[in-house]
C-alpha cells in the first residue's frame, strides 16, 4: 500500500473514531473506549523458481465497549458510515442488558514511558520485485548448499503494518503504528528413501538482517542434521529443550498466569501467590519495553500504562496479569495487560515474555549429564494441556553421552507435567534464539522425563 493509500485510510479511520466518540457522549453510556485498527499485508511465495503467488491484503475496523449501569457490552464495525457507526453503538447498548455490571473504572491520561518508533520507512519501499529476487536467490541457494536437497515446498516473503487507535470518555487519546517483514524457507531432504525438513525464518523490522547465505545454512543443516535419526528405548532422561522449541513449550503453558484464568478455575497456579511453583533458578517477566521485541507498547488496549511485571521470581509465584474487568473482580489495580482487538472483549496477554538468561551456554548444559536428549524440533501440541499441565508430545532431537553427540533421535514421545517440569530446571543457558517474537525463552535443562519410543 503506497503511503498516500496508507495516509487517505487512516484519515478515515480517525473521522470515523472522533465521529463514534461524539455519538457515544451524548447516548445513554455512563463510559466507553474505542479501538480502531488498519492492517494490511503483502507477500509472495516462490516454488521451482518462479513466483507462485501473490497477495494483498487489508482490513479495518472500529470496535466500542459501552457502560450503562455498570454493565458492559460490545459491538463493532468494518464499515465507516455515520449509518454503520450509529448502528454500532446502538448494538452496544443493547448488549448491557444482558450482562452482570463490573466494577470497572476506566483510566484517564497519565505520562507515558517515550517509546522509540516501531515504525521503519525503510520497508515502505521494499519492493515486490525486490522480495521476489531475494526470494528466488534463498530457493537457489538452498539447493545449492547440498545435492541431498528434494524439494523446497515452503519459500515466502511478507510485509505487513499495522496502525491502531485508542480513545474513552475520560479523554485518552493515543496511536501506535508499527511495521515488520518476514521471510521463512521450508527445505526437505531426502536420504535412504528417508525425508526431513528443515525450517529457517527471519523476520523483524530491518530487512538487511536476512542474509541468504546464512537463512539457507541453516535451513539445509536442519534438514540434513535429523535424516539418520532412529528411535531409543524407553526410559527416563535428563532433557535440554533448545532454544528453538523452548519458547513453544513455556508459551503453551502461558495462559495460567492470566487472571482471567485463575478467576475461571482454568489455572493450577489458583492460590499459589506468594508460593514456591518453580526451580530457583526460573524468573518469568512480563517486558513491554524491551523495544526489539514486537510486544513492546506503552499503553494497552484499555488505555492502561503498561509495566514491567515480574511474574515468577526465583521460582516464587508473585503476580498474575490483569486487565480492568479482572483488577475490577477482585477489587485491585489493573496491570496494564489488556488485550483487545476492534471486534472481539478484551482478553488478557503478555508484554513480551521473557525468561532472563543464565550463564551457560547450551552446549555447556549438553556436558552436564552423562546422558541426556537434547530436543530441537516438537510434532505438533495436540498431547498438550494449559489446564492440567500434561504433556504427551511426539519429539526429534540427538542423544548425548558425557557432552557428545551419538545418535540423531526421532519416532518417540516425552510426557510430564509442566508444572512438576518447571521444579525440575536445573540449568537455563545463556542464549537466545534470534527470533522476533515477543517470547523470548533460552535453552533449559530438564532434570528428568520420561521417554517411550
């Protein structure tokens, strides 16, 4: 989308939310705030050298929550008309007959934390063509890199950006926009009738950080390092989970330290503040202002300042995170963690998740035992539950004895329970993996889990 497209939609979105508001103060609404949202997209795939597919996309829309007599409701709209605006409210108002009152009170404006921009111009004018070319040298690069290479099913490059608004009844006003580029590759390898893939994505919001030679190493050593894998025994081992699959396996598990949970009996952390639920050596922050990361924000999506919120504290329990309906439930201050989009309630979510690293690297946790499984690749999640905690999950990885690799490993199945597992970290490394999301976990060391092929 070119920058006028970009300037003329967000001109409209403005008009439309300063429209809403004036609609809304003189209705029937004690309070209200109001989301608005402007995402578009471009991408590409790339398969046997050409282009494949293109794709433009964009979506906008104004979402409005309303108070009448304590009891909220929610509506919202993708079309901009006075029409479609009034009709909005309207249905938001309806709603509240329908809902129990909250003890809610919305924020007023306060001095924010000075964020830097996440917004790069140099992505504006990215290219198609130039995505294409840098597409279409990665898939050439990758086959070159060994002969052993089949196929490469999944190649593509994107854009995307993302302009949101705020505004409520007590004055706040405020607009973020942020842009980021992605680029993933998918390569199978075949040897003795036997495929692999490997995957390599990059993304963030420097795009000179994608380096073709460096995303097709490691896409091609991926697929190559797991072809001669076979099953062990069953038995029960120490475990160090990569930092390629150790931001899934705590991200899964995330959802218990909502309030919302708790308040629903959905979260094994239900009156554990102030409890042991972990090894000493994990601590789990919530960071919104770890500025490279994409969950970074000043201001959550109900107007509340965001903070920095240390969750677990050397293994102690010591907050759960809140919006306003969950803070108003228990009668205690929001955390800044509200999460809402322009058609749906408000949830809750994280500010960046990060585990703090520690002093080893992952090759040293590797020499810690005399045997242990070293996991870099999960088969899905569907053995899984935020709930109970269980994990039953289909694993690839390598064997180690005494620090050395012997054998690739793969057709076998870990189970624990997540949170006997978190009593169970002995070591957590020093290093990131160098993804941009907003979960950020280093490799750790699992005392023991059982196996079964």
């Amino acid at each position: 989308m070119s920058q006028e497209q970009q300037a003329s939609q967000g001109k409209q979105v403005a008009e439309a939310m300063a429209f809403l508001q004036n609609e809304a103060r003189s209705s029937a609404a004690d309070a209200f705030d109001l989301v608005g949202r402007h995402s578009s997209s471009l991408s590409l795939n790339v398969f046997q050298g050409k282009v494949q597919q293109t794709e433009i996309s964009e979506s906008v829309g104004i979402g409005i929550r309303v108070f009448h007599n304590g009891a909220p409701g929610y509506a919202s709209t993708e079309r901009l008309t006075p029409e479609s605006l009034r009709q909005t409210l309207k249905d938001a108002l309806s709603h509240c007959a329908f809902t129990e009152p909250l003890k809610v009170v919305l924020p007023e404006p306060s001095a924010l934390v000075e964020a830097p921009s996440q917004w790069n111009a140099d992505l504006e004018a990215l290219s198609l063509a130039q995505m294409a070319e840098f597409s279409l040298a990665l898939e050439a690069a990758a086959y070159a890199r060994s002969s052993e290479i089949e196929n490469i099913p999944h190649l593509g490059y994107g854009l995307s950006e993302d302009r949101s608004w705020f505004a409520n009844s007590r004055g706040i006003s405020y607009q973020e926009r942020e842009n980021s580029y992605g680029v993933g590759i998918g390569a199978v390898a075949l040897r003795n009738g036997v495929r692999k893939m490997g995957t390599y994505q990059k993304t963030g919001r420097v795009h000179q950080d994608a380096v073709v030679a460096t995303m097709a190493q490691i896409a091609v050593e991926r697929s190559l390092e797991l072809l001669d894998a076979r099953p062990i025994a069953g038995c029960e081992l120490p475990v160090v989970f990569s930092n390629r699959v150790s931001g899934s396996i705590i991200g899964m598990f995330l959802s218990n330290l909502h309030a919302e949970s708790v308040q629903k009996g959905q979260s094994r952390f239900a009156g554990q503040l102030g409890k042991i639920v972990a090894s000493p050596l994990f601590n789990l922050i919530s960071d919104p202002f770890r500025w490279d990361l994409p969950g970074a924000s000043v201001l959550d999506s109900e107007g509340v300042p965001t903070q920095r919120i240390e969750l677990i504290a050397e293994g102690g329990l010591r907050s759960f995170l809140h919006n306003l309906e969950t803070a108003g439930r228990e009668g205690c201050a929001p955390t800044g963690n509200g999460s809402r989009g322009y058609s749906g309630r408000v949830g809750t979510t994280f500010h960046n998740c990060i585990v703090p690293p520690g002093t080893q690297s992952e090759d040293e946790l590797l020499h810690m035992f005399p045997r242990c499984l070293h996991i870099v690749k999960l088969d899905g999640s569907s053995g899984c539950s935020a709930i109970s905690g269980e994990i039953s999950i289909g694993v690839q990885g390598f064997l180690y004895e005494n620090g050395v690799c012997v054998q690739a490993v793969d057709g076998i199945t870990i189970s624990t329970n997540f949170f006997e597992m978190l009593k169970q970290i002995v070591a957590i490394s020093s290093e990131y993996n160098d993804s941009f999301s907003s979960v950020k976990i280093p490799a750790f060391a699992v005392e023991r889990v059982s196996v079964s092929g």
